[in-house]
C-alpha cells in the first residue's frame, strides 16, 4: 500500500497494473472473516472503490471526488490489524456511495459501511452512504457542499468514547432545516 502516492490531485498506482487481477484474498477476507455479501464486494470493486494491493495484499477502500476521480485511499490488512491512510490522502473525500436519493448514512470506517448495507440491503442503491475514515469531519463537510440536497443524515459512529464524542460534533455541522 506504500507504493499508492498522490500526485497533484492525480493518483499514480505504481503497482496497479498487477493489483487489478488479484482480489482473491481480499474477497476471501471480506466475504469469509467480515461476513459481506460477495456480490456487495464484486460491485465496488467494480467500480474501483476497492481493490488489492500486491505487495501485501491489504484492502484498500478508494475515496474519489464527484468526478471519479481517486483522493483519499485506506488500507486495511487482511491478516492483521494493520490500517493506514495512504500518504497524500486528502480525507475530505471519504470512501463513499453516491446513492441519487436525499438519504446519507455516516460512518467511522469502510467496513461499517459496508457492514449496514449488509444489514439493510433493500433500496440500498438508493441512498448514499459515507465512511469518515475515522472521526474527522472534513468528509462530511465536504460531501454537504456537493450534496447540499441531502435532507436526512444518519449518524453512525462506534459506541465508544472517540465515536460519542464525533456523532455530538457530526451532528453541529448539520444544516438546520
């Protein structure tokens, strides 16, 4: 994942060429050990939202501008704990779906995300949905300025101190109305 840099607002996939064809770890990891509906995975990787890296075959969740193009990229291990946002990442642009309907749902990680329209997959085209990367509100603030026809936001972080603490501030940035 170290290889993925960023370079004036375009990404350069320095090993992407062979990352393409290898997804079979990272769908065993989602599917097998995350319990996500592999349809679900085939379809964002699809999209380029996600994808594998080849040197140590972490997940890496693509955040793009409403243009498509790659800003931010997370990566997650598959066989430990590791996480890391690529250097260079800009985190106002949060791993996402852009769903046509005025619905967004909010959460800490990809996995979360994916997680809930796991849980509640009917109509989930319909609706748009965004991972913060953490708890930082820079993807929630920007996502709004683009959307500015969003009118229900659901806030969705853990239940813990860090995430309490990021729903009350999430939910100050919210417009009234």
């Amino acid at each position: 994942c170290s290889r993925l840099t960023f370079l004036n607002s375009a990404i350069l996939f320095m090993c992407f060429i062979s990352v393409i064809i290898l997804i079979d770890i990272i769908i065993k990891y989602l599917a097998e050990e995350r319990k996500l509906p592999k349809d679900l995975m085939e379809e964002f990787i699809a999209d380029d939202l996600i994808y594998e890296d080849a040197k140590h075959h972490n997940v890496v969740f693509v955040g793009k501008d409403i243009n498509g193009i790659p800003r931010y990229a997370h990566c997650r291990g598959t066989a430990d704990m590791f996480r890391m946002d690529v250097t260079g990442s800009d985190k106002s642009y949060g791993f996402c779906y852009r769903g046509k309907g005025k619905e967004l749902f909010v959460f800490e990680s990809p996995i979360d995300l994916l997680s809930h329209i796991t849980l509640y997959p009917a109509g989930w085209k319909e609706r748009s949905y965004l991972s913060l990367g953490g708890v930082s509100p820079k993807a929630l603030e920007h996502f709004l300025s683009e959307r500015q026809d969003i009118e229900s936001i659901y806030i969705a972080t853990d239940n813990d101190a860090a995430g309490n603490n990021a729903a009350e501030k999430l939910a100050e940035l919210i417009p009234q109305g």
